[in-house]
C-alpha cells in the first residue's frame, strides 16, 4: 500500500482518510515522527495515558494519579510550614 501526498505551504501534510481510520489518527490525537533515516520518517500515534497503564485499567490509573498527586500536596505543605518560620524570624 502506497499513498503520495504533499507538504503545505505551512508545513502540514495530509494523512489520507484511510490511514487515519485505519490507525487510529483521528483528530486532536497527538502523533510522534521520528526520523529514521535521510528520507524515511516513523510516524506514531503517541500512547494515551490509559494505554500506558493499561495493564491496570483506567479507573485504577486515576487513582493512582489522584494518591501520587495527594502525596505531592502533603510535600508542599510541609515544606510550606518549614520555610514559613524562618522567613517570619527575619
């Protein structure tokens, strides 16, 4: 399977509709080019958050963000109280 498109004056090019569909390059998707030699370019749909856990499953995912995102407030704060003191001293 072959298809030739073009490069714009603004550098886009156009995916042909049945790659699109096909792999999952729908609109708004994030994609990752890599060259791989002087003419030849890798291009990727760049993985979703859940398929980068999707050994765990979306919800389980979430709540692992939400506990580490938890844990990194309770780091600010303490380091918010240790500061504080020192900086009322002056």
């Amino acid at each position: 399977m072959e298809y030739r498109t073009k490069i714009s004056a603004k550098g886009q090019v156009v995916i042909p509709k049945e790659i699109r569909e096909r792999y999952g390059f729908n609109e708004g998707v994030e994609i990752i080019i890599r060259p791989l030699k002087e003419t030849t370019l890798l291009i990727e749909r760049a993985p979703r958050l859940p398929e980068l856990f999707g050994f765990m499953g979306e919800a389980k995912t979430s709540d692992i963000l939400l506990e580490e995102r938890e844990k990194e407030l309770k780091a600010e704060r303490r380091r918010s109280r240790e500061i504080m003191p020192k900086e009322n001293s002056r």
